[in-house]
C-alpha cells in the first residue's frame, strides 16, 4: 500500500474535507512506452563493471526537464490549496450551504432523510467547484509525459471517485452532526473514536471493491509465474505469508506511467500487487526491491504506527477545530446564515477549518512519512540480501531509472523537502541503497538477519 492511498482513506474517515478538496488521487493516471534496459546493467539485472551508481544524476535533457516540472507542480500544489479554501469561502458567503439545508428541512423532518439530502448536494457543490483544479493538475501530467489517460476515461474515473467519496462522506456527516447533537462540547473526540472504524471498514474493502473500480488486476501467476516464483522466495526471507493467488498484475500503464508495486489489505484482503510498468521497465532484481520496500512497511508495522501517529495530529486538530468553529461562528454565522455549530449549514465553515489546519500540519505528517519510507528502504535491501547479487546497486539502477521516468525532483529545496516530501528525496536514496552495506563490514543488519 502506497503511503498516499493510505493516507488518502485515513484523511477520508477522519474528516471527509480531506478527499473532497483534493484532486482525485485514484482518478490521476497515464503511461508511456517501455524502455530499454539501461546501459550497464544485464536483462537479467546484473550490475555490469564500469557502471557503478554512486548519486542521482540523470542526463540533462531529462534534468532540465524534471525541474521544469517540479518547479510546476510546486506551484500546483499550493494554488490548489488556496483555492479550494476559496471555494468553501465562497459557499460561505452565497450561503449555498444554508439554501440545501433549507431544501432537506423543508423535504422531511427526519435527519436521515435531511442528510441524504443535504450531504451529497453540498459535497458535490465542492466537488464541481474545485474540478478546475483537478483538471488543472492532470493537464499538468499530460503535458510533460507522466500521463496518457483519455480525456473521457479521466472523466469517468473523477465521477466514479466522486460517487465513492459521496457514499463514504454522506455517512461521516451523518456521524459527525449525530454527535455534535449529543455533546457539543465533546463532539471534536467522539466523532474521532467514530471515524476509525471507518478507516478499518475502508482498507479491508479497498483493494477487492475500489481499487477494480479504476484499474483491472490479473493474477501474477498466470502471466509472470518467473517473477511469483522470485518474490516467493523474497516472502518467505521477510517471514511474510503471501500465497501466489494473493499476487496481482495491475494495468497501470493504461493511465500512468509510474513504476510501483505495493501490498494492501489485511484478513483476507491482503495481496501484493505489481504495476505492468514495473514489470515492462524494470529489471526482476529491481522489481524484488520495489516489493521487498513494501513488504517493509508491513512487517515493521508502519502502516498501523503510522496511523496512530496521524490520528493523534489529526485529533489536535479537530481539538482546535472545535476552538476556532465556536469563536469564528459566534462573530460570523448570522453573516453566513449558520444557526449554531449543530446546523447542517456548519458543515463547509467545519471543513474550511480543519483544512487550513491540515495544511498547516503537512510537514509534521511527512516528516513521520519519510522516516517509515526510509526504513522501508533499509529493509528493502535486507529482504533481498542473498537473492539478489549486488542489491545496493540494483536498487541505486532503479531509483536512477524510476527517478528520469517519474521526473523527480533531482535538487529540490529545504523548504520543499520539508514541506510537500513523504519520501526522501531521490539523492538521499540513491546515496543511501549505494552505501548501505552491513555485510561486508560484519555488522549485524537491523532487520533481517
């Protein structure tokens, strides 16, 4: 499971602001043509003589080219931040938000009926009104290569994203206000303990009902059974127990061109999944890295730790939420024609709130994020020890090849670092995987032994 997917569904149980002003992250897509195996290294993923990677350093076409982008998509990324705060300003001040409670009111006195109602017209509202942003941001993509996704498919995946998003946000209103009813003093912690659940609900569902909703997965052993018969072996180094018909082909190349493997689920959800971009461009050993990184975030537990740490952010926030909503309503909802905080009218005055303060606590969630990611490097190599020769190498060839495929970043700023990364920066991990050699100085691996 990618750090983005899991954070995406835990923002959503959390406080459901966090997915519906944000592009749609399942919907973003592209692909692009294999390449070649680079110079340098074997079809079987041998490091060849002469060809030692020691730091990040594309060629300077694509260098030139992945500035050009970055510096971009930087610009993207805050633009949308403010202008989805602009967007929920704006149905403030129109009081769109007062008119469907009006409309559902008006409809039924039950507050089922009312937020089958309202929920779904003002969460769509916001939706529509930040879909230039969206469409801003896949351009984006389109234009420099990393996407090849039809127009009309883009279309359809947004509506679908939109459609899931409506479902999971009308019950997480119908939560929230049912407890803001019940303590408006406490409503900020109760409806914390309440969000939880739903994020368990959501990754046991995720990969078997919304992931096939966007791509189409192929059992691994039935196209690639030299590559199961790999990561078998690589399972079984990591003590994981994932049987060959948990294995999963995704056609990623139909919308992305990103290279990437994960492991998603849990009970009998769990499976592990290879993008067919991974498998086209990169070399088996590489591939074994890219899934032994994320066996790591399993069996060091960083997905569960990590949720725990997001939580505790998140419930500060919505703890000062609560703060800033009382004393903000008090002087300007009879502007806005807000009754009090239990009025379904609250709703986008709620989500701006606890949106500024979730961007403003962006670099605290990615500090924690690069941290596990780095870890998951560390094991990654570890994991594949003794089944890939020279897997620094193998790793530091990847990072190279996915890094001129991806555009990353090749010098990005301290302040962008901090900011806006949730990995390391591709540098620090090519100058890691290359360096990281416990073996040949008699040290004692961290983790696997």
């Amino acid at each position: 499971m990618t750090r983005t997917k899991c954070r995406l569904l835990f923002a959503v149980s959390m406080f459901v602001v966090l997915c519906a002003l944000r592009p749609a992250t399942l919907a973003q897509s592209g692909a692009a043509p294999s390449v070649s195996t680079p110079n340098g290294t074997h079809p079987t993923g041998a490091v060849t003589a002469g060809n030692v990677v020691t730091e990040y350093a594309p060629p300077q076409e694509k260098y030139q080219k992945a500035v050009a982008y970055s510096a971009q998509r930087y610009r993207h990324y805050f633009v949308n931040e403010f202008y989805g705060w602009l967007v929920l300003l704006l149905v403030l001040r129109w009081q769109v938000a007062t008119k469907y409670r009006d409309w559902a009111e008006r409809a039924s006195s039950r507050r089922f009926v009312q937020v089958i109602i309202y929920a779904p017209l003002l969460l769509l509202t916001v939706a529509v009104l930040g879909l230039p942003s969206d469409l801003w941001d896949e351009s984006l993509q389109r234009r420099f290569g990393l996407s090849v996704q039809g127009w009309g498919s883009w279309f359809k995946d947004w509506t679908t994203n939109q459609i899931v998003m409506l479902v999971v946000g009308t019950v997480l209103v119908w939560i929230l206000y049912g407890v803001i009813r019940r303590s408006t003093r406490r409503w900020w912690f109760y409806f914390w303990l309440a969000s939880i659940p739903v994020l368990l609900v959501l990754f046991f569902l995720q990969p078997v009902v919304i992931d096939p909703l966007f791509f189409k997965f192929t059992p691994l052993q039935s196209s690639h059974p030299d590559l199961v018969a790999a990561m078998e072996q690589v399972v079984h180094h990591g003590g994981m127990q994932i049987p060959p018909e948990r294995m999963f082909e995704m056609n990623a190349s139909s919308k992305m061109t990103g290279l990437n493997a994960y492991v998603t689920g849990f009970g009998s959800s769990k499976r592990a999944v290879v993008w067919d971009n991974t498998i086209a461009k990169a070399t088996v050993p590489e591939t074994l890295f890219v899934f032994g990184h994320e066996m790591g975030h399993y069996v060091l537990l960083h997905i569960p730790k990590e949720i725990a740490i997001d939580a505790s952010i998140l419930l500060f926030l919505l703890y000062l939420g609560y703060r800033l909503s009382n004393w903000a309503l008090a002087r300007w909802g009879q502007l806005w024609g807000i009754r009090n905080v239990k009025d379904w009218a609250s709703l986008p005055f709620l989500l701006l709130v606890i949106t500024v303060l979730a961007f403003f606590a962006t670099p605290a969630f990615n500090t924690v994020s690069r941290y596990f990611e780095h870890e998951a490097d560390r094991y990654g190599l570890e994991v594949i020890h003794g089944i890939v020769p020279d897997q620094g190498q193998v790793a530091a060839h990847y990072f190279e090849k996915s890094g001129e495929i991806n555009l990353a970043d090749p010098n990005p700023s301290a302040f962008i670092e901090f900011w806006m990364f949730d990995h390391p920066t591709r540098p620090e991990r090519v100058q890691f995987v290359a360096t990281y050699d416990p073996w040949s100085h008699g040290e004692t691996p961290r983790y696997v032994h």
